[in-house]
C-alpha cells in the first residue's frame, strides 16, 4: 500500500492550530485548516491513506467516506505542490 | 482544506492574523558584526563586537522555533565571517525555518554555493553597489570585491539556489543604477534596491549623508519611471487612513524583531540599543514581556507628532527606527523621510507646507 510522508524541505509551523508551510523551491506559502494541520503533523512519519482516514475519523467527527473523498483530495494537492512524497513502491500514484 | 492564494495575501492573511496576537513570525539575526569590506554607508561601528558561541546559537534558534518564529533572516556584517555559519545554517534548516542568507558573496566560492544549494535556503541576496569593478569597489573599501561578489552569483545559479541582487543606491552609482538592471537581467535575478540607509549605530550620520542621493537625484528619480524602485519605495500609498489610532506604524515588535550578535533582542535592529539579553531571559518571555516591547506595540500613528497632522502624511514612507537613532524620537518625524516627501510635493505641485523637522541636537 503506498505512503507518503512530509517533504523534509518543507518549513512550516503551526500557528493558532493552522500550519503555515513555505516550499523553498518557489516560495509559495500554503496555509493549512485544522483538518489539514493534522494530517500535516501525521505525515511526520509514513501514514497510507487508510491510517490518515482512521485517524481523522477518530479525532474530527466525519463520516468516513466524505473523509476519504477529501483526504483524496488533500493529497493530490499537496503532491501536486511538492509538500509531501511518496514512500517506497505500492504501485503508481495515479490520481 | 489547502489554501494557497496567490503569495501576497496568503502572507498578508498570515501576518495580519499574527498581528493580532502579537504572534512573532520574522527574525533577522546579524550573527557578527565582523566583515571583510568596508562600504562607505556602512551602520556598524564596532567590527569586534561580541558574538555568540555555536552552541549558544543553536539554543536561540531553537526557542525562536518554539516561539513560532517561521522566517529567518542570517545577516551581519559578513555572516560568512563566521566559521560556524554552516552548522547554524544546516541546524535552522532541521528546525523547518525559511531561511534567508544577506551576504555580501565575496566569501562564496563553488565549494560553498554547493552547501548553500543542499540546505534549500529561500533566497541568497547578494550586495553589490555598482555594476562594475570602477564604480562597486571604491564604495566597499576592497579591490576585487566586485568581481567575487558576480562570482558567487554565478556558483549560486549554477547550483540552483535562489539569488536576488542587492543594492543601495547612493550618490556615487545613482548613474550607475540602469547598468545595474541591466546586469541582473544578464544573470537573470531579481534586483532589489533602496536608497534608504541607515545611520551608523551611534548616530552619526556624516558617512550617509555623503552617500546619500542628493535632492537633484531624488526628484530625477521620482520623475522618472524607469528609475522605480530607487525612491517611490520611499514614498507612501497616497492614502490617509481615516483612523491614524487603529494604524500601528511598523511591524517591529508585533511580528517581527532582531538580533544582535551579543544576543541582545529588538524590535528591529534599526533601534540599536535598549533591548534584553538572551542570556538573561529566553526569547519568548522577552517578546511577550520587555518593556522596550510592549512600547513599541502601543504605538500607533496618531501618537507620532506632528506627522499625525501633517500634509505630507498621504506621500510618506517613515522608519521608526531611523527617526529615532537619526532624530532621537521614536514618536518624532524623521528628517530623511521629511526631506523625500517635500521634493515629491514639490513635483507634484502641492504646495502644502510639511513641518520642518524638529533639531534635536
């Protein structure tokens, strides 16, 4: 199954429980609501998407679907903007 | 979920929220005084003065990142005079803060463009003051600064680090300025420039009002569009606010601050003396809680006389700092910015008259 984790290049912090990240390859500031802070600070380690969504789903009171839909959603963004990567193999990443 | 607007008013959302709470986000750490050129406009007066160990250093940059402080700015003097400059960067790296590095370059060969690219750094600005070796190396006080300055350049790009060049334009290469865009245009940077200087740290302003453009250069510079970028960044919005007591002056103090290299804590280095030591109290307890602090903070516009009534309020770019190391009064007007602001009425044919600055010697 494949994972993803935080780009080490990335600096961020979080302010007022919202992550404020800057990609020092173009300077764009990209700041993060709560849900997506949380994710953020998961992504520390390895985490598949199942792990994210169980986590989310414990900690928020989501539905679980709408939860992976926008999970889905989170992730394709942040690979898009090169603030996360992919870990080892598990197949293609392929939206 | 992921908010990314363009770049100007994510930050500005950012900072305006970390006004808010006084939330401190930017620092600009001059870790040495100490410095291999010797530019004629030049604030530091004392190219000796104490500096921090490296161990000492990594214990700062680790309360700033506890504190929340996000942007870092390593200055000096020359920060490549220091023989740590890497371990403090690669630490402030590992700590995620955005870092940037105001260097002057003549220290950086390809060996250490190489490192700079490794860290991922935000930006390297390098300073220049004149886009040759005739017109660059009389104002730094160092033959063959130029030529080092363009080299270092020249590694960075080819490492793939961020550059911006940097200049202050003064009376000996305000000529020179056009030659100077032309050549960031070659290499294929941004440029950045200001004709604002600082006064020397004690004071004395003999040095940069020699250096300082004349006010022949300052109303060229105006009328002309092509030299944007030398004054108009002095010049204010052409806007009154209609509250001068919601408007807080500068962002010193309430986002942002610096650091001396004695490890001495401001709300911007402009204000040279005055602030807590480090090694006395930890960062966070002096942002939240030193008096020098929570004065700048109550400031607002309106408390600043008489340029809270003055006509020329709308056209102004005032510095705190400078009006108080230059003119003694944090509240007081500053004669430099007096003095841009009543040549931009004149052109514009305002014949309102600003209050002249008040002596203050």
């Amino acid at each position: 199954m494949q994972t993803y984790r935080c780009n080490d290049e990335i600096a961020y912090r979080v302010i007022d429980e919202e992550a404020v990240l800057l990609n020092p390859v173009d300077n764009r500031i990209h700041l993060l609501n709560e849900v997506a802070t949380f994710v953020w600070k998961l992504l520390a380690e390895p985490q598949s998407i199942d792990d994210i969504v169980s986590a989310v789903c414990r900690e928020f009171d989501v539905d679980p679907e709408r939860a992976r839909s926008d999970i889905d959603e989170l992730r394709v963004q942040m690979l898009e903007k090169g603030l996360i990567e992919t870990v080892g193999g598990g197949g293609v990443d392929a939206r | 979920m992921l908010d990314d607007r363009c770049l100007p008013s994510v930050y500005e959302e950012i900072v305006h929220r970390a006004m808010k709470s006084n939330h401190p986000l930017d620092v600009i750490w001059e870790l040495t005084h100490r410095c291999n050129l010797r530019c004629r406009h030049c604030y530091i007066t004392d190219f000796d003065r104490p500096e921090l160990d490296t161990e000492t250093c990594r214990g700062i940059l680790e309360q700033l990142a506890e504190a929340g402080v996000l942007w870092l700015t390593v200055t000096g003097g020359e920060p490549f005079m220091r023989s740590d400059l890497f371990d403090l960067l690669g630490y402030a790296r590992d700590l995620k803060f955005a870092v940037t590095l105001f260097t002057n370059g003549t220290l950086i060969d390809s060996a250490a463009a190489e490192r700079l690219s490794d860290l991922k750094l935000s930006g390297v600005e390098v300073s220049i003051y004149g886009a040759s070796p005739a017109v660059n190396d009389p104002f730094t006080g160092v033959d063959g600064s130029f030529r080092r300055s363009i080299s270092a350049v020249e590694h960075l790009l080819r490492f793939g680090v961020p550059v911006t060049l940097k200049t202050c334009i003064v009376r000996s290469n305000f000529n020179d300025y056009s030659n100077i865009e032309a050549l960031a245009a070659e290499l294929g940077v941004r440029l950045r420039s200001t004709s604002y200087l600082a006064p020397r740290n004690d004071g004395d302003t003999t040095r940069i009002d020699a250096c300082r453009l004349t006010d022949e250069q300052v109303a060229d510079a105006l009328r002309d569009d092509g030299a944007a970028g030398i004054v108009p960044d002095l010049v204010g919005e052409g806007l009154v606010p209609d509250r001068l007591d919601r408007v807080i002056p500068c962002g010193a103090g309430h986002v942002s601050c610096g650091i001396t290299p004695d490890g001495s804590v401001l709300p911007c280095l402009q204000f040279v003396n005055g602030g807590e030591d480090l090694s006395r109290r930890d960062f966070l307890s002096i942002w939240n809680e030193s008096e020098l602090f929570e004065r700048v903070r109550e400031v607002r516009l309106s408390d600043v006389e008489p340029c809270n009534r003055c006509p020329g309020l709308k056209y102004c770019f005032r510095c705190p700092g400078i009006a108080l190391i230059e003119d003694g009064d944090l509240l007081g007007p500053s004669r430099e910015s007096c003095r841009i602001t009543r040549i931009l009425m004149g052109i514009l044919g305002d014949e309102a008259q600003i209050p002249p600055p008040r002596d203050t010697n």
